[in-house]
C-alpha cells in the first residue's frame, strides 16, 4: 500500500508541475513602435519578375521593443530620429524618409532611454534598419558576423552606411553565426534567415497569451511577396532567400505563429497601437 501511496503522490507532483509551467514562463512583451516610413516613387526594385515595374508605394520602418524579465531588447533601429526635424520628410537616393515619432520620444513614453536598451539586434544592415544604432552604445549589440563583415566590405553595399555602426562596443559585441537564444530560455530567438543579405536574419518571440510571433525583416516587403514569394532585385543571393523563405514558414506552420511583415504598413497597423503591447 506504501508503494501505491507513494506511486499517486509522485504522479500528483508531475501533474502538478505540468500545470504549472506556462504560468512560471516569463512575462513578455512586444512593443511595436513606428520608426518611419520609406515613400517610394518606383517599386519596380522589390521584385525582380517586374510586378511593380512604375509603381509608388510606402514601406513602414517599424522597430520592436522586446521587454524580458532579463532585460529589453530593441530589434531594428528604424530610419533615425534625425529625419524628423524635418515633418515633410527628407529625399534619399532611394526613398523619402518621412519620421513623425522618433524612437526617442516613445521610449520616454515608458520611462526608458537609449541607455537603459540591455540588447540591440537588427534583421540586417540596410540603413533603413540601423537609423538610430549610433544612440546604443551601452546595449550589449547580437551581430551576424557575416552580415558584419559585408557591411564593412569595400566598395560598401549599396544601402548601407557602415558609420551606423559606430556606437558598436566591441567588447560588449556578441558574434553570431547562426541561431541564438537571446535570453537563454527559448522565449526569444533569432533566427538565421540570409539571401535578402548574406547574414539575414528574423527574430521569434514566444508570449503567454498570443503565443508565437515571428517579425520578418526583409524576408518580405509585402503579403504579396510572401504570396508569390517575390523578391527585391538587390537580394544578395536568390536561391539562399528562397532556402529562407522555405525553411521560416516550415517554423511558422510549426510554431503556429503569427508572421509581422515588417515592412507592410497594413501589417503594422493590424498590431496594438503603441503603447499599448502584445503579450
């Protein structure tokens, strides 16, 4: 009878423990902030089987605040608080970078500078990604050593701008050459994704309530991107873009997730509007 006793009290504490453990995750959450937006004259370059060929369009630079008991973690840096100075926007060689928020201020909505960032990640180097990178020098930086290397290559490829990077400590730099697990506990992971550039990558968050969200980086500019899986015609490496295509809605289909298109403007406004978060 002992033995039985023994047998429902152990199996009691397994069930026990198997109830428990969702709540015993950590709380986090997603901030969506917008970082600007691209106003584009010709898409004719975000796809090379001529789709947009003549037509204008808006890209959304959205960054995303990932709030971990172990500390926050700014992905994507947007197009840079300096372009809002001017409300009209300011032409680049490829876009009008138009900021009407800067990152600045809506960190400060939630108490938060550039100097309390813990981490600081980015999808790639394109400096629609990087605006804002030269204000985190204290956060710990998660690099793609490749896409590290390929910034700083000579001549420099065309939409970056490697003096983004300046801020970068290089001893608080953690290189990457793969998948990582920011916080050690599974709940927040890059992921490698490359083709867009050598070192792509996209970031998956798991949440207590709304489960998994995967943000996509340049993997997609648009739904119909993802629909037809078209791509920009400045992509790095076609096949290795379509390896990544494969292999991250292989884990969203998994996963269960919800995939954010960074870039989609209707995307962006489909999430909670900032301050609000998803958790």
């Amino acid at each position: 009878m002992s033995r039985l006793i023994r047998f429902i009290a152990a199996l009691a504490l397994c069930f026990d423990v198997a109830v428990a453990s969702p709540q015993s995750s950590p709380h986090i959450r997603i901030y969506a902030m917008d970082c600007g937006r691209l106003e584009i004259k010709d898409l004719a370059p975000f796809s090379d089987t001529g789709e947009y060929d003549g037509h204008p369009g808006t890209l959304m630079a959205a960054c995303f605040l990932i709030r971990h008991p172990k500390g926050d973690l700014l992905w994507e840096a947007g197009l840079g608080d300096k372009y809002a100075a001017d409300p009209a926007g300011v032409s680049l060689p490829n876009y009008r970078a138009v900021v009407r928020k800067t990152l600045d201020h809506q960190l400060r909505e939630l108490g938060l500078g550039f100097e309390d960032i813990a981490y600081f990640a980015f999808s790639h180097g394109h400096a629609d990604h990087l605006g804002n990178a030269d204000k985190l020098g204290a956060a710990t930086w998660i690099v793609n050593s490749r896409e590290l290397a390929w910034i700083d290559s000579t001549p420099a490829p065309p939409r970056t701008n490697a003096a983004l990077l300046a801020a970068r400590n290089a001893d608080k730099t953690l290189l990457i050459t793969a998948d990582h697990d920011v916080f050690g506990d599974g709940a927040v992971r890059i992921l490698a994704a490359p083709g867009h550039t050598p070192g792509h990558q996209v970031l998956l968050v798991h949440l207590l309530r709304h489960g998994a969200v995967l943000l996509s980086g340049d993997l997609y500019h648009t739904e119909a991107n993802r629909k037809e899986r078209r791509m920009p015609v400045f992509n790095t490496s076609r096949a290795d873009t379509l390896a990544s295509m494969d292999r991250i809605e292989r884990i969203v289909r998994n996963r269960h997730a919800k995939l954010v298109i960074q870039h989609s403007v209707e995307a962006f406004d489909t999430l909670p509007h900032f301050p609000q978060f998803i958790d």
